[in-house]
C-alpha cells in the first residue's frame, strides 16, 4: 500500500513522529497508571538510527521527554526493554543493576516456516502463507487467556512478515525468569532444528491435553485451505517429507504405494488418515512405533505456531515499539485485534508514505474546522489508532483498581 521507497525514509520520518505518531497513548500504557512514579523513568528504551547507529539504555521521564528526543533524533526503529530498580541511563554506575517488571514478550516470525510453507521464504510473504500467521494468533491468544488467565493482550504486527504479542497484566509483568521460562515452554510444541525431521512428540496413547487438542481443532479447521490446498504439502513431489513422519515401515510402504496414484493432496490425505487410523488401531502399541497421535503430531508440525521462545524467556530482552516505521516496507507497526484476525491483510496496512499522501487528501476537500482534528484521524491509521486506545480502556480498568487499594492502604492507621 503506498509507493514507499526506503530512500526517502530520513526525509519521511520528521512528518511520521511530527504529525501522526500517538505519544500521549503511547506513553499511558508504558506508565500503567502512573501507580508508580519512577515505571517510565526506569523503563530501558533503544533507538536505532540511520546507519545502524544505536542507542541502548535511554530512558525518559514523560511523554514531553520522549517526544522531543523521538523529533530530534527520528529513529528507524524503537525498542522497549524491562523496568529495571534505577534508570537504565544510570547502569553503567551501579552493581546491582537489574531488571524487576516487564511485559511477557512473543515473537513470531514466517521465516520460522520456511521448511514447511512452500510458496514463500526468507523476508516474502503472500496472503496464502499469512494464514500461518492467523493460526497462529488464534493458539496462542486463547492459551493465555484459557490456561493462564491473563486479559490484557496487546498483538501488534511488526511491519514486514511477523507478530508480536505483549502480556501486560500486573501478573505477567512481575513473573520472573524462570517463570517466564515455563510459560513459552508449555507454548512451545514444534522444537529441534533443519537436522530433526520429525519436530512434535506427544505421548498420545493416554490422550491430548486440552490445550493441545484446543490447538488441535483450531488447525482442523484451516488445515486444508492453508496446509492441503495453499501450501499443497501432500502435492507431487511434496509428499514425502509427511510420510517420511511415519515411524512404521510397513505403514510407510503402505501409504507411499497409495500416493503417486491418489489424485491431490486431500485425495492423499484421506488415504493417509485411514490407513493410519486402520495401523493404530489393529496393532498393539507395544509392536509399533507409530503413536495414536500421529494425525495429530503431522497437523501440529504444519501448522502449529513457531515462537522465537529466547524473546519470552528474557526479561531484558528488547522488543520492537508499536507504531514503528519498517524501514524496509515503510509499513506502520500497527496493533490488531485477534478476534479479527482472519481479516487483518498486512498487505492492506498503510506505509508511511500513504499516510501523509492521506493528510494532504484531507486537506483538500476539508473545511476549516475539520482541518483542526489531529492528523491521524485524516488518515487510515485511525483504525489501528482506535484499537489501542480499546485496549488501554480495559487496562485502566486495572490502574483504577490498584490506585483504590492503593489509597486505602495509606488510609490505615
């Protein structure tokens, strides 16, 4: 969308902090209420600027502080890392310099599915292998908020071929490391690098566990549009990395004899779930090595999220901002909603450069009167803009509930 070219990006980004990025929202989230007075003053942010230049352990006592230094130095890119116990500016002084509170961070990149999306890899991206992506949202969002009970998700896309997902419940921002640890290891089910063919295990003959057999259904329900059909990984010449997750050798034979004759992928994959369904059920789990869930461990390997889970470990670890520029595709680093996530098209997310041609549309037919509205709602980041401010309403819900108990405490005497 837009014809951005990276090259005018230095001369594009004065405009972008100047007129349209949402700084007063932008910085009532990262002060949670202002329950805290020193939480933005001890919040670690980075900026990289032209030239991989870059700026660690910046820190900015209010939105004027960051606002200014954000004009003057228009990074292309922003980072936010953890709270630490004093300014991150003051850490080279101090021994014990360590990091206290911080979102729970996910990453997840379509690079990551290069070995299972066959119709783009590296930094390309297409509608049919963004679907990765959609099934990916679904999974996790509904693991953190059914298994862990958290509420406050903010999901944000990162402006090229990825998603990020910031945890910011008061629970999820004070887990410790080791914490942190457990909950991207329990998210995690696709492991083991380009040697290890066969990536998922589940000790299938007693049953999945519900969180599973959530993700389960939630595949089953896009798995012949994205896997069968758009990625077409039982196609000619495709077929063989699925059969070869067989553990069985006569079971393999059996299924590879039906393939070359089975006309298409669905064709196959009935063939493939019947004769594994008819292998499981006849032979003795002790005299086989192919688990009753192996249906499921093929589905979850296809199609299961791939998170970058040293990103969620790390509580000092940086993430990038939202309402960044991409350098690269000059697209905003816009928040979505998850419920709507089969409608969220990165190809539809304005650039930089569409969005000031917007303004200066705006600006043509308007009165004066509606010449005085802020500029980003002259433009298609309104949408995004609106989705943030929603997801801030409910987490003041929180600020408000602390700020009471917090009033009532310095009451007592």
């Amino acid at each position: 969308m837009g014809n951005f070219n990276p090259e005018m990006l230095q001369e594009l980004l004065p405009q972008y902090y100047k007129r349209l990025f949402p700084y007063s929202q932008f910085i009532r989230w990262l002060q949670y209420g202002n329950i805290d007075k020193n939480y933005l003053a001890h919040r670690e942010f980075s900026f990289t600027l032209e030239g991989d230049i870059y700026l660690r352990y910046l820190t900015f006592e209010s939105q004027s502080d960051f606002e200014t230094a954000l004009k003057k130095k228009c990074p292309i890119k922003i980072d936010i890392g953890a709270v630490y116990n004093a300014r991150a500016s003051e850490h080279r002084r101090m021994t014990n310099f360590i990091p206290v509170e911080r979102e729970l961070v996910f990453d997840i990149d379509l690079t990551d599915y290069d070995d299972v999306r066959n119709c783009c890899s590296g930094a390309s991206i297409c509608e049919k292998c963004w679907r990765y992506m959609t099934v990916a949202v679904k999974i996790i969002d509904a693991a953190l908020r059914e298994d862990f009970g958290f509420k406050h998700l903010l999901w944000v896309y990162s402006g090229r071929r990825g998603i990020h997902c910031w945890v910011c419940d008061p629970e999820a921002r004070k887990l410790t490391g080791q914490a942190r640890s457990a909950v991207a290891e329990y998210l995690q089910l696709v492991s083991g690098g380009d040697q290890i063919t066969k990536k998922v295990n589940l000790k299938g003959e007693m049953g999945l566990h519900p969180s599973v057999k959530r993700a389960v259904n939630i595949i089953s329900d896009n798995f012949q549009k994205l896997c069968l059909e758009d990625q077409d990984i039982l196609g000619e010449g495709k077929w063989s990395k699925v059969v070869g997750l067989i553990g069985d050798s006569d079971l393999k034979e059996d299924i590879e004899k039906s393939m070359n004759s089975a006309a298409g992928g669905i064709q196959r994959w009935n063939i493939l779930s019947k004769k594994v369904k008819d292998y499981v059920h006849t032979k003795e789990w002790k005299s086989r090595k192919t688990s009753k869930a192996i249906l499921q461990e093929i589905m979850l390997q296809f199609a299961y999220p791939r998170l970058d889970i040293a990103v969620s470990k790390g509580m000092n670890h940086l993430l990038k901002a939202p309402f960044c520029v991409h350098p690269k595709t000059g697209r905003i680093c816009v928040p979505f909603n998850a419920s709507k996530v089969d409608k969220f098209n990165p190809e539809e997310v304005p650039t930089v450069s569409s969005l000031l041609e917007e303004i200066d549309e705006f600006s043509k037919t308007a009165s004066e009167e509606q010449k005085k509205v802020k500029d980003y709602k002259k433009t298609s980041l309104k949408g995004s803009i609106h989705i943030y401010e929603e997801f801030l309403s409910k987490l003041s819900e929180e600020w408000k509930g602390q700020l009471i108990e917090k009033s009532d405490q310095s009451m007592e005497f």
